[in-house]
C-alpha cells in the first residue's frame, strides 16, 4: 500500500523529463496517473 493509493494525478509533459519522473514517482506511491504531452508545436483553430 502506497501513500497515494485512491488518489489520481494528472500530469502534463509527462512524455520525457521532469513530468516523466514525476508520473513514475507518484504511480509509484500508489496514485492513478493521467499523463499528457503534447510533443510538437499545436497549431491554432479559427
């Protein structure tokens, strides 16, 4: 049993770096994790 079991994250930049090791360490502890990256620049919508 973690800390964070029954608990969700959600984690943006996730895809590499800092957000990665975050989503690791709280996944980890127990937490559900949503994870969200958005890789290449996002265009604009009219």
């Amino acid at each position: 049993m973690g800390k964070l079991d029954g608990q969700v994250a959600f984690i943006t930049g996730a895809g590499r770096g800092q957000g990665r090791s975050h989503a690791i360490r709280l996944a980890e502890e127990g937490a559900d994790i949503i994870a969200v990256d958005a890789p290449a620049e996002v265009g604009t919508v009219a």
